[in-house]
C-alpha cells in the first residue's frame, strides 16, 4: 500500500483526546452492537433484529445486514484502535441513515420518561456520535492506538 495513503489512513495525534473519544465511543456503542448480533445485554440477537430492520424499518436485507456488520465492525476497530478514521466514517454514515431513516420522526429528544413506545426515540444520542466521530476522523485513534503502531511502522521505513 502506498506509505501516503497508510500516513493518511493510519496517523494519530498524540494525546489522550483521540484516545478517550474513541473509547468512549467504542464502550457505548459496542453494547447495542452485542444486543443486535449475539443477543446479550437483553437484545434480541441476529435474527429478531434482522426482523425488526427489514419488517419494521423497512430495510432491505442487504442494507439490514450491511448495518449490522458496520455497527459491530466499526466498533471492534474503534476499541482496538485500528483504521480510527475508517470506522468513524462508517459509524458517521450508520448514524445518518438512522436519523434520516428511523429516528427523525420522532423529534429530537430521546424517550427520557418512557412515554414512547420503544425504538421511538428522538436523534439526539445520534448527533452526539456524528460529533465524537467528526473528531475521530480529524485526530485520529490517539496513544495506546494500532494506528499509532502502524503509523510508526510506515515511518521507519
């Protein structure tokens, strides 16, 4: 691979932002991401999700699948810190499909009190990750990052 595009894909700012953020980020979504691929945490596992995004939501198959795989892909990347800037684009584009697609209709404020069916909630818990990945995507995965150790690598070359 080009050492250009390794420096680009692969390079951190060293500090603990990017660190924490991706962290952060990683520890919140990956256990919704457990709940709609394995069923833990009381999710409904693969196949009720699969149900509730392609009969419900009204997605496709492939798009249902594609969003599972992305949501528990990017969130595996995030945690090891491995291609920080390629997961936060993938999150970016997973949390604009469920604005767009699931959660704009219902405003902008979660289910707080519990007045709403599940699943109604608002996209405010979605901006929030479009932020946190806006950030990741410019600073990178910080220290204690595979990014960090890649990026090294492609400089002593």
């Amino acid at each position: 691979m080009d050492k250009v595009i390794i420096e680009q894909i692969f390079a951190t700012q060293s500090g603990w932002s990017g660190t924490l953020l991706r962290l952060v980020l990683g520890g919140v979504i990956f256990p919704h991401a457990a709940q709609k691929l394995f069923g833990w945490f009381n999710g409904p596992g693969l196949s009720g999700e699969m149900h509730f995004m392609t009969q419900v939501a009204g997605l496709s198959t492939a798009t249902a699948i594609m969003a599972i795989t992305v949501e528990c892909g990017a969130t595996l990347m995030l945690l090891l810190g491995l291609g920080t800037r390629i997961a936060a684009i993938e999150l970016f584009g997973l949390f604009i499909g469920m604005i767009v697609f699931i959660h704009a209709p219902h405003g902008f404020f979660m289910n707080w009190f519990g007045k709403l069916p599940a699943g109604q909630e608002g996209f405010e818990y979605h901006l929030l990750v479009l932020g946190i990945c806006l950030a990741l995507l410019i600073q990178g995965g910080g220290n204690f990052s595979l990014d960090k150790l890649i990026a090294g690598l492609s400089d002593a070359r």
